[in-house]
C-alpha cells in the first residue's frame, strides 16, 4: 500500500538519527512552531517527501491568513546533529498508508533509532502555571530511559490522535517511540503558546543534545506575559478568572469564553 | 486488504445475514440479535487498517497498550439443517465527512465480504436498514423488502407486514438505500448473487436520535424469523422497545413544550398516531432544520469527550 507514497530528493548518509514529528495544526500552536523552530536552528535541508494524491483532498487549495496553502509533508535532517525532522498537514485520508510511508522512510532509509512526536493537550490551567509534558511511550524499555526526566506518565482512554496511531504503528515495527503532551492553557490553544513551545524544545534540546539557542523564544515568552498582565490589572473579570484557575478552581462556560475572546484580541494586538 | 480466517468452516448452500449501523440501528440491532441468539460462532473478520482508523486509545501510566479499531466479523452456525453466515460491521467505511459508506472503500468491502459469501458456498445474503417515513412511533414498523431479482418478488410478498417499495409511501417503485445495505444487494448483482435488503420503518422526526428502534428491529426479525422457519423469544426487544417508547414520548414532549417548534408540525406528528395512510402534506425544510435543531439541542454534550484525542 505505502509502494511510491514517497520521493526522494537527496540521499544524504545518515547514522541511526533520532526523529521528530510535528503536525501543522496543534493547539497554541505547539506542533508546527516546535518544528519550524528546530528546521531554522538545525540548518535541516530537505530530502524526500509524501505525495500528496491519496492521502489528502485535491480539489482546490485551502486559504489560511490570506495565503493559499496546499499540504506538505516532508522530511528535513540536520547533518551537524543527526536528527531527521518531519513536518506535515495530518492525512485526510487512508491514514494506515499515511502512517507506514513515514515508518518506511524512518526505518528502511533513515534507520532511525527513535522516534518523537510533538503535540499540545488543551488544559484547564492557568498561563502563570508550568507546561507539564505528559508522555506515551510504545516500549516498557524507552519508558524506563526516561523514568527520572521532567515527563510524566499519561493514563488515558479515548479517541485516538494520528501521533497515537503512528506510535502503535512503529511499536510494531520495533521502532522506539515517545509522543510528547505539552499542556496548553485552554485560552492559548487558538494562539502560540510561546512557554510550551519553548518548554517542548528545551526537553527535545536536552534529550537530543541540540544546541538551541531559545533566547528569542524567551523574549516572547516575556512580551506574552506582559500583555496578559496587563490585561488582568486592567480587567477584573479577567483577573478573577486567571486567578480562579491559578487556584485549580473551574470556570463557567460563559467564563471560559470571555476568557478565550478577551486574551485572544489583546495577544493579537502588535507591540506591548 | 484481506480477511483473516480463524477457522475454515465446512458449510454449504448457505444464507449470509449482513448488518452495519445505521438509522436506529434497525438492520444492525436484528442482525446481530439474532446472532446472539442462535450461538453463531466468530471465525474471521477483515482486516481493518485499510477501512478504518482507530476509534480509542488505550494508555496506561505512559504505555501505549492498545488501539482499538471498528471490528468487521464474520460468524456461523447450523440451523436446522440450513448453514448461517453472519457479518456485523461495527462501522461503515465512509470516506471523511460522510456518515455511510460510499466511493472505492465501501466497494472494496462490499467485494470482500461477498468474497467470503461464495467462499462458503452462500445462495442469498440478506441485509437490513432503516426505512424513513411517515408512520408514528406507537404503530408497528412495516419491513420494506428490496430484492436484486425480479425472481425474488413472489417470496417477499408472501411474508406478513412486509412491502415491496411499489406498495409503500410513493407507490412507484422507486427509491435509493444508501450506504453498505444497498451496495452489497448491486455488487451481489454483479455475481449474480440473490440478495434482499430488510428495512423497518421508523418515523422521520426519529430519524436523527441517538437511540436505537427496536420495535422495527423486531419487524425485521419477525420476517428473518419465517424465512428461517425459527422460532425467536422476542421478550428482550419488546421489554427494550417499551423503555424506548417511553424515551420517545418524553423527547416529544419535550419537543413540543419548546420554543420554536412549529404547531403544525406537532399536529402532523400526532395524526401520524391514528392512521398510517394519513395524507399530511409536505414537511417544509425549514420545519424540519427546527426540529433537528431541537433534537441536537437536547442531546448536545453527548459527544463532548470526542473533543480530546490523544
């Protein structure tokens, strides 16, 4: 099923790399900002992709911000710090071919030792808090490698997420594999939540000794803040409510919105 | 894409019963009723990978223990003499954004499940379904019989509370079943293969619950059951179908103590209580969007979990 679903452009050499994998639509926009982060500081180059035709709906092109998208899904590796990275739209379609072309490429031509995939989980937490990552592993032994990091152990039944299908797909080929949870404050999901996307990078920086500089991610991280806390001295509602969730209490649902509206027009806001 | 055999059956001149969600799970609920209560025994199922993606995940304190996919079996029994195949499909392999299967995916199942018909040496396969139309839900469903033979006519029409389409509703004949229970009767054509679809009648302000309706579950059991020459105890699906009734009579008033629903519609709904041949005229579609609006208030939140994947 997954013959030709991928084309090559370079062959370059590669010695048992680890590998990463991002979607391009996440909540706080985690995933594709992980990615696009590690594509400019890794000095990746491109070297093979998924066809497009059976897994995604071609009828047109999508419009996103003004600009006509199409989906992507492509391999990148870094030379300097053996890493392969691969960026993608999630497959509309014939997930199973989806998921086993990339396993193919990881395993039969990377030879890939192990395998990340980076997503957000919406959370009812307040900005001010810490990004946990929870983790799900497919080996007992990779769980065992990260017993004494900063990951927590997630317990979860439920609908199935592409990052959960494409572990379960390499558990069976034998290819060691981790999905990384960061949680994302449900008032950020619609909006990059620059602390979890830098916390997500620090853990993949110190696990696969990769020399990120974060100091811009840092001053975002700042600025966000800022705005927020600019927000909540100006708005008391607002305030309340942060403060509600800081305290690990609920919101309403009608808190819930004002919260998501008002933090979504002020981050939008350019500037301090 | 194929299908796994646990064991090779030896069975002959066999019926094939299939069944898949639908509308009310009429076709379903009969099919795999009836399955359960004869002992059919499991034997192979399809290979889901290509047909589905999983629907649940299954992660405990960090490892990934299972994925669970939409199940695709195959069983069989011996009753009197006569060999019984049955597949009950869990879902339908619709392609993205449709709730019944259509396009390359839903044939390639059509084709595999047929595949394994002939295998077995099967002469007719029966599959079962909804039939939307303007009956009330205190009145026993009729079972809407559709062959793929012209052969096939006199046999249906000698079974009780069962029409052929020219006697229902329109009068011409005419008509479409979609999704799996049609296709297979077209592809079972193809190979020359009998093949009837079996649907009960359900009401059309019911047509978009969330419940089951197991009194048109029972119609369509009641004429498996004369084809079959066996006898069924119904008590379980009549006990269900009373705690049903009562759901619905509860939803409807429900329905009518809200803003918004029309009066006229309430009216068309209870006239349908006292005779099946009433001629109401048309549902406008804006009636009908307030009613499916209505209904998908009441059961809002249902599927909130279905939010978080992981």
């Amino acid at each position: 099923m997954t013959k030709n679903a991928y084309k090559f452009s370079a062959r370059p050499e590669l010695q048992n790399p680890a590998m990463i994998v991002g979607w391009d639509h996440d909540a706080g926009k985690l995933s594709p900002r992980v990615l696009e982060y590690l594509n400019r500081r890794l000095n990746v180059e491109g070297f093979c992709r998924i066809e497009p035709e059976r897994f995604f709906s071609l009828g047109g092109v999508a419009i996103e911000h003004d600009i006509a998208v199409f989906p992507e899904s492509r391999f990148y590796y870094s030379r300097n710090y053996n890493v392969i990275l691969f960026k993608s739209t999630e497959p509309q379609f014939e997930q199973h071919g989806f998921l086993n072309a990339i396993l193919d490429v990881a395993q039969q031509y990377c030879k890939v030792k192990e395998l990340f995939t980076v997503n957000a989980v919406i959370a009812g937490i307040a900005h001010t808090g810490s990004r946990v990552i929870s983790a799900v592993f497919n080996q007992q032994a990779l769980l065992r490698k990260f017993h004494n990091s900063e990951l927590t152990n997630m317990t979860w039944q439920g609908p199935a997420a592409v990052s959960s299908y494409l572990l379960w797909l390499a558990g069976k080929r034998g290819i060691p594999a981790v999905s990384l949870w960061t949680k994302v404050p449900f008032y950020l999901a619609g909006v990059e939540d620059f602390p979890a996307i830098e916390k997500t990078l620090r853990f993949l920086g110190r696990t696969l000794n990769l020399d990120l500089d974060l100091k811009e991610l840092d001053d975002q991280v700042r600025l966000q803040n800022e705005k927020i806390e600019h927000l909540r001295a100006q708005d008391t509602e607002i305030d309340n409510s942060i403060a509600s969730l800081e305290g690990g209490f609920e919101l309403s649902e009608q808190q819930q919105m004002d919260l998501i509206k008002r933090v979504a027009k002020t981050l939008e806001k350019p500037g301090r | 894409m194929s299908v796994i055999f646990y064991k090779e059956p030896q069975l002959k001149n066999s019926i094939m019963l299939c069944g898949w969600p639908g509308i009310g799970n009429i076709g379903i609920s009969a099919i795999d009723t009836l399955r359960e209560m004869l002992h059919a025994e499991e034997f192979a199922q399809i290979e889901p990978w290509d047909f589905f993606n999983p629907r649940k995940v299954l992660i405990e304190d960090g490892l990934l223990k299972d994925l669970e996919f939409p199940k695709s079996t195959f069983y069989f029994q011996r009753v009197k003499n006569q060999d019984l195949l049955f597949f009950i499909g869990q879902q339908q392999p619709a392609e993205a954004g449709t709730r019944y299967a259509e396009g390359q995916k839903a044939y390639e199942m059509a084709e595999l499940v047929l595949d394994v018909a002939e295998k077995f040496g099967c002469w007719r396969v029966y599959t079962s379904g909804a039939a939307v139309t303007q009956i009330h839900h205190t009145i026993r469903p009729r079972v809407w019989a559709v062959p793929n033979s012209p052969n096939l006519v006199d046999e249906l029409q000698e079974y009780e509370n069962t029409i052929l389409m020219s006697a229902a509703e329109a009068g011409e004949g005419q008509g479409m079943i979609t999704g799996l229970n049609g296709l297979l009767l077209g592809v079972a054509k193809k190979r020359q293969l009998e093949a009837v679809c079996l649907m009960g009648e359900i009401p059309y302000y019911l047509q978009a619950a969330p419940w089951p309706y197991p009194k048109a579950s029972k119609s369509v059991m009641e004429v498996l059951a004369k084809i079959l020459n066996i006898e069924i105890d119904f008590g379980g699906i009549d006990r269900l179908a009373e705690r049903v009734d009562k759901t619905i009579t509860q939803f409807l008033e429900t329905l009518y103590n809200a803003e918004g629903i029309p009066p006229q519609v309430k009216e068309q709904i209870e006239a349908l209580r006292y005779a099946r041949e009433t001629r109401l005229g048309p549902i406008t579609d804006e009636e009908q969007k307030r009613i499916m609006e209505h209904i998908d208030e009441l059961f809002k939140g249902e599927d909130f979990d279905d939010e978080k994947r992981v």
